[in-house]
C-alpha cells in the first residue's frame, strides 16, 4: 500500500520531552497487558478481564491521539507548506483507516 | 468552543458534482431513518431494528469520511499553503472528536 | 445470513412508554438529517457539517444502545429461560457486528 | 460501580484449550507493544507508529470480542436459566461501557 511505502522512507526525530508522556503511557499499557495476561491465568471472571481489555484499548488509543495530534501540526504543516501536499493526502487516508476502528 | 466559533465564520463552495453523491447518500440516510421509524411502528425485532441503525450509522459516517478527506485535500491544504495553520490545529482537534466515537 | 433469517419471524411488542422516548428521539435525528441536506445547500463550512454528522450519529447510537439493553433484559432474559439458548448466541453475533462500527 | 463490585466475587474457569489461543493472541499484541516502543525509540515516522497501534488496537479487540462470544455462551446463559438474570443486567451495561469504545 502506497500509504506505508512512502512512511518507511521517513523518521521523525522526537525531543526528551515529547517521548517521555509517550514512553511512560506506553508502560502503562504494558502493565495493564500484563495485567489482563495475570487475569486469565487466575480464572478472572470475562466481564473483568473485558473492562481491563477496555482500559488497555483507551489508553493505546490515547497515545495514537496524541501522536496524530502532533504530526498534524508539525509533519502536516511543515510538508505543506513546503508544497508537499502529498503528506495531506496521506494523513486523509490514514484517519479514514483508524476511523475504521 | 473555539473550533466551532471559528467554523462559523467560514464556509465552502461545493461543485455540482461534489454535491450530487453526497446528497444521494443523504437520501438514503433518509430512507433509512424512516425504515428506523416505520420497524418500530410495526413491532419489529430488536434486532432487526438495531441492525437497520447500524446501517444508517455506515451511511453517516462515510458521509463525514467523504467530506473529510475532500476537507484535508483543499481546505487544510490551501490555508496551511497560505500560511494559515490554525487550520491545521481545527483538523487536529476535529479528529480526536469525532475518533472519540 | 442466520440473524437476519430468524429474526424475520419474530417481533417485539413495546409499550407506549417505551415507544414514546424512542420516536423522539427519532424525530431528533430527523431534524439533524435535514439540518445536515440545509448545510449542504447552503454552502456550509466541512467541519461544521462533520460535527453536525458527529451529534447525529451519537443520537443513533444512543437509540441502538438503548434497544440493546432493553432487548437483554426482556429477549434475551425470556428466550433464556425458557430454553431458547440461540436468542444468546444470536446476541452475540449482534454485539460482535455492532462494536465493529 | 456496581458492575465492578458484584464481578469481583467472580471467576470464570477456562479450559486449556480456550487459554491457548487467548495467550497466543495475547503475546501477539505483547510483541506489537515492543515494538511501539522500539519504533519511538527509533524516530519512527508517526504514520507507522499509528499503523502499529492501530493493529495492537484491534488484536486487543479481538481478544475482547472472543471473550465476550464466550461470556454470552455460557456464563449468561446458565445464569440467566437458572434465575440469576443480575448477569443479564451486568451484561447489558458491559456492552454499553465497551461501545462507547
């Protein structure tokens, strides 16, 4: 797919302080996958380990919000402005795709 | 709240041809709200019901798909072109509102 | 597909007092329909026709989410008890197709 | 929550053969959260790091709807028929909580 091709010849370089929030988020959700892992091996009733499942998903999902709210305003503007145009309609596609869920 | 104050102040000349699918989608939507309508009129299953509201759901969304990625591919594009990012930050915000489901 | 075909046969009696809530809510949606065909028409900025598709959309789905319950505690509940374990298993199906959209 | 209160006093027996495939699934997204972390340690472009998340996001799905399919299959279903029809109820404000995403 186009959308990836093009992605893989480009990084972004993030500041100390951009990565921390996104690193501490990301080990949270990473207890909590522990969590739901420790939750199966101790017979934790469904509707438990599926709130837990949800708490994951949101906090997963949160991170992507942020990461999305960011390239808006820095990849987006700075290839627009630059006359790269295709980097907005990548970010169409990309959202069309994560509002698929 | 800032997003909405500062769409009111805008607006967006549509082609005839942008107009067409969009409001034949909407048509549907219709049709499909008084299906809603009707189903509950005559008793039908829960099922069936929420189904048909799934249906419709799909239709709205793919409308607001539609008028995104054509928002990102002109509007986005030509003010952040012009210089006017802030509407690089109105995408931002809109997307994490309407992710939110 | 299965679900469809058994819920053909059935139906859902609702008392006025459930009806009532439900068709205003309906008309609800109705009016958000409309008001997103007059935006359409009159030349409406992209983002206020999203949020306008976002507000309808939730009405939609808070309509489905109240049928669900109420299918769960009066269907589902019934057919259960009585032996009809498949109301179950269709519900599940149900669930499965309208969390993914 | 009252849901989360009467759940605690719970469990739910799992067979090896419904475990398997649940921590299968589950080491899956464990491995998709690694590598999350090593595509931000790595300055990876943020359309790739969202793919990522995106995909973490719906194998967690997964596992929940799995669950869930199971949940409605045997834990509603042998306490709805014999008269516990709480589960019902715990049923229907799960599903809610987990559609609102």
């Amino acid at each position: 797919m186009e959308m990836e091709k093009c992605a893989c010849k480009r990084s972004k370089k993030r500041t100390d302080e951009e990565l921390k929030p996104l690193f501490n988020r990301l080990s949270r959700v990473e207890g909590q996958i522990r969590g739901i892992r420790r939750m199966l091996e101790e017979d934790a009733y469904c509707v438990d380990v599926m709130l837990q499942i949800s708490a994951a998903n949101k906090a997963l999902s949160a991170i992507s919000a942020e990461l999305l709210k960011s390239h808006i305003n820095t990849c987006v503007v700075e290839d627009v402005s630059s006359g790269k145009t295709e980097t907005a309609a990548e970010l169409a596609m990309l959202v069309e795709r994560l509002m698929k869920g």
